[in-house]
C-alpha cells in the first residue's frame, strides 16, 4: 500500500490548536462573551447587596467561582457545535491521527480563550468584592487548575449532547453537577487562606482532579463524539 | 470471497434509520480502479452507506472489509488511506480559502505552500484570501474538493460532489477521477447527474427506496 508521510501527533495536535485559535482570535464574540458576562456578573453583587466590607469579603470567593462557572459553561457550545454544524467534525473523525489527539487540542484552546482571560480579570474584580487579602494567592492558584477542569469535564458533556438540536438545557444537567466538587474546594481554600491556614489540601484535591480529567476526558470525548455522529 | 485486489469490501450490511430498513444484506466490493456511482431516489440511503463505508457510522449488522480487515481492527491504517468528503464542506468561515486548504493538505503531511497552486486547479484564483464566509456555497465545495488535486491516498468516498459545481467544474472532476482510477485509485461516490464518464470505466450501485 502507498505510504504516505502523514504528520506526526505532536505536529497535528500544533496544526490543530494553530487553527482554532486562529478562528477564535478572528470571531471575537468568542473571546469577549464569557468574558463580559464574568465581569457583569461579579460587578452587579457588590449594587445588589450593598457595598459592606465584610459581607462582600465574605461571600466574594462563592461569587467569582461561581461567576467562573457559569461564564464556563456559556461558552462551552462553542467547542464543537460550529464544527458539527458545518462538517469539519466528520473531516476531524477521519484524520489518520487518533481522535483523543485532536479532542486534546480543541480542548486546550478552548481554556486559552475563555478560561485564561478569566484568570487575569479575577484579582481586579476581587478588590471590588473586598477579597481578603491573603486570598489572592489561593484565589489565583484555584483558578489557574480549577478552570482547566471545567474545561475538560465541559468538554464530555458537549460532545454527548452535540447531535442534539436544543441540547443546552441537557448540558447544563449533565455538566453542572460534576462542576461542584470543583467549586467546593476552591472557594474552600480561598475562605481557609482568608483565616490564614494552610489550603495545600484543597488545591491537592483539585490538582487531582485536574490531572484526572487531562488524562482521562480527551478519550471519553473521542468516545462520545463517535456516538452523537453515529 | 472477494477476489484479491479488493480494497475495500462491504459484507452482508444492514443499516435501519428511524425503523425502516434502507438496506439489507448489501455486500459490495471496490476494486483499485473502480468509479462507483451509488444511485437511488432521496432517502434510499446513498449517504448512510457512504458514511458506513468511511467508518463514520455502524452498521446495523454486516461489518466494512479494508485489506481484508475487518475495519474497526485497522482505524488508523485505513484512514491514512482514504479522503471522504461529505455533503458538508467542513470549510470554517473564519478561515480563509487557502488556510482552509492548507489545514486539511498539513494533516495529510504535504507542505501548506502546495495550497495556492491547487487552488488554481479548482479555479479560485485571486480568491485565496478572502475570508471563506464571503464566498459562495459552490466556491466553498471548490475548496474542499480542492484537496483531491493533491491527494495521494487510493480510496475517494465523496458525497454529492458535483451539487453547486458548474459544468466546467464538473467536467474537471470527472477528468480528475478517471485519472485517480487509472493509476489505481478506487472513487465512490452518489450524484444525481449522469457521469460523462466512459460507461466501461463507471460501475454502479442501485439503491432502491423500500416502502416498509
């Protein structure tokens, strides 16, 4: 049989990260949407429940997560429906590289574009909400993997729901429940740094999970996604 | 048996959509040198057979041969040597029309700089950089077929190819596939026209629109 000098993984994982950045980066709504809904969400606590220090300190770890999460999961449709709907998702099935390699790199740009540029808004909303000052370090670690994560298990969801016409209502059941392991121990490190107390366990917990769902979630989305365009 | 210069072979298969039986007990076999038109009415099943055929959807019963192989026990192998182009042009509007090709050309190992000159044989010269969300559904097909021009893998599953594609667009296609076939390529492939290929060259499926 012919051989054909095809791209090696790490060569089709580049080529492919290359071009969903490239379509990000030239459809800005992608980048901008969760990111402003982020900023309006976390800006309109302070105006609705009165700008006390110590309330806003209080419940501002909750609210910048749970922000975090939502802003998440209104861009997560975005990881593959374009592609579903326009067939390139088929053309991705075929490449002669496995499918997890591919799935891997969408996922990746994916964080790139929304969950990284939360990350950078988090500590100047934070003084908004009069974060605790010895929070910031727990706040920024959480965020750095706990995003990921929200990422990668979001992922799963929208490839078992792509071939769905109205399928957002289904996301949401199917992703928020796996997003609460996440969201509890990440605001629970950020209110332990608040009393001064070590948080190493929490941020080990979700650098466990992280590294769980970096290992295991391209290949139970290769999976899923051979079922909905089945 | 399929004889031994089979490079693809269908055996015994069945596939149901929303329970009705488009086909059962379809055996087929594509020989290097084949054109293959699948023919039916609307809704017989041409594209559900195509998208068997590629692997992208399971047979209710029967399994897809490649070498003699049963095709989930070799994925990788018989996607390095098969292009399938669906009714879908998988072209990102976002991209333009040489990065569209550039991207699917780099996942086949050949250089992106073979993307300009291949555009000139779909004749989209001069439209290289447009943004793809600019151009027209049959120039977006141009782009996707484009790729063939370049490529060295046997097997050819295309769905519809001609649909949007003026006559002397279409006249180059069939050019290209004959071509393709004669140095031992294999095209399958559904359309509504009638081929003006040689008639010895062309061998077809009839599928048939079963009434349950």
């Amino acid at each position: 049989m012919m051989s054909i000098n095809i791209p090696s993984y790490r060569q089709a994982f580049m080529l492919m990260l290359k071009r969903d950045l490239t379509i990000a980066l030239r459809h800005k709504d992608d980048i901008f949407n969760p990111l402003l809904f982020f900023i309006i969400v976390v800006t309109l606590f302070p105006l609705g429940i009165g700008p006390e220090a110590s309330t806003l300190s209080r419940i501002a770890p909750g609210i910048i997560w749970v922000a975090a999460l939502l802003a998440t999961l209104l861009s997560l449709d975005r990881l593959f429906k374009a592609d579903f709907a326009d067939g390139s998702l088929e053309q991705m099935m075929l490449i002669p590289q496995p499918l997890f390699i591919i799935v891997l790199a969408k996922i990746i740009a994916h964080w790139l574009i929304t969950g990284l540029p939360l990350i950078f808004i988090a500590p100047v909303l934070a003084v908004l909400l009069h974060l605790n000052e010895n929070s910031y370090g727990a706040l920024m670690i959480t965020l750095l993997i706990g995003t990921p994560v929200l990422s990668f298990i979001g992922a799963i969801g929208v490839a078992l729901t792509v071939g769905i016409k109205k399928g957002g209502v289904l996301l949401s059941l199917i992703v928020l429940p796996l997003y609460i392991p996440v969201l509890i121990f990440a605001t629970s490190a950020i209110d332990t740094a608040a009393m001064n107390l070590p948080y190493s366990g929490q941020v080990a917990i979700i650098g466990a999970l992280f590294f769980t769902s970096f290992t295991l979630a391209p290949f139970a989305v290769s999976a899923a996604l051979k079922v909905s365009t089945n | 048996m399929p004889s031994s210069n089979a490079l693809l072979h269908a055996d015994k298969l069945t596939c149901i959509r929303e329970d009705r039986i488009l086909f059962e007990a379809l055996s087929c076999q594509f020989n290097q040198g084949d054109i293959v038109q699948i023919a039916g009415p609307n809704g017989a099943g041409k594209t559900s057979l195509l998208r068997i055929l590629a692997g992208l959807s399971q047979p209710f019963e029967g399994e897809v041969h490649f070498q003699n192989q049963p095709l989930h026990k070799n994925v990788e192998l018989y996607n390095q040597n098969l292009t399938y182009i669906g009714h879908l042009a998988g072209i990102k509007g976002e991209m333009t029309a040489q990065e569209n090709l550039a991207f699917y050309l780099a996942m086949q190992g050949l250089p992106p700089h073979a993307a300009e000159q291949t555009l000139e044989n779909v004749n989209l010269l001069g439209f290289e950089d447009a943004l793809a969300s600019h151009l027209s559904a049959g120039q977006h097909r141009r782009i996707a077929l484009a790729r063939l021009w370049q490529c060295q893998k046997p097997i050819w599953i295309l769905d519809e190819p001609f649909t949007a594609i003026d006559k002397q667009g279409v006249k180059n296609l069939e050019n290209l596939f004959v071509e393709h076939a004669k140095q031992g390529g294999c095209v399958i492939l559904t359309t509504h026209q009638d081929l003006a290929i040689d008639a010895q060259l062309v061998k077809t499926i009839e599928l048939e629109y079963q009434l349950v």
